[in-house]
C-alpha cells in the first residue's frame, strides 16, 4: 500500500519499523523520499521508534520526528550530508555501524557516533 505523496516507501516499511505508524509525521517520511528521489539510491529504513533510543530522542516525539536508514550504494558522507540537509534534516548523525540517523529537530546538530560514544561534529 502507498501512502499519499509518498513515492519510495511504503506503508509496511513505515509499520514494520514503528511502534505505531500512527504517530509517523509525514514531514519526516516527505524528506525521506525526497532523499531518495536526491540520492537515487535505495534507502532501507531500519529504524523509526521501535528499537531502543536515549529517552529524549525524536524518534520518540510525537508525532516521531527522528528515522535511522542506510543507504544502499556508494555514497561519498558530504554528499550524503549536503542532500540530507537539502532536503530540510536538522539533526543528523552517522554512525560507525553504517547507518544514518535523520531528524526535524529545530535547530541543527551534526554528530559521529563511534563505538557507542557521541562525538558533537557541530
Ligand atoms: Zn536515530
């Protein structure tokens, strides 16, 4: 099933990595797809608020403001970075597990976490 002016995912994606696809702002998903349509590489999502995240974390606001993902294909991190914030992320983080963390967060915060530990990069 599709969602509404969501073209690259779909519904399960959405449902299979979030405690309650209800609470799924759709700006987040938007900036997602058009991530995708950016990068034209697939994106699989690995995380919306299902998995455990620091108490404070977006991907437990409401509606969930916060999505982990991996990009699939050879992408350089400053362009990933520079499309990430095309796109409109604010808070964004990448991970020594090869995965990005993406969020709406007002203001921008740039981060690396390695082995577990934050390293504020902004
Ligand atoms: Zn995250």
């Amino acid at each position: 099933m599709k969602i509404f002016g969501i073209n690259n995912f779909t519904f399960k994606e959405i449902e299979d990595n979030c405690l309650n696809p209800d609470n799924i702002g759709l700006g987040l998903i938007l900036k997602l797809d058009k991530l995708r349509n950016t990068l034209r590489l697939p994106i699989n999502i690995l995380d919306l608020n299902r998995l455990k995240h620091a108490e404070n974390s977006y991907h437990y606001k409401l509606p969930c403001s916060a999505v982990d993902f991996r990009v699939i294909g050879d992408i350089e991190e400053n362009k990933l970075l520079q499309a990430m914030l095309d796109v409109g992320f604010k808070g964004i983080g990448f991970y020594d597990t090869g995965f990005v963390h993406g969020d709406i967060r007002p203001k921008f915060a740039l981060w690396r976490r390695i082995k577990g530990i934050y390293y504020p990069m902004f």
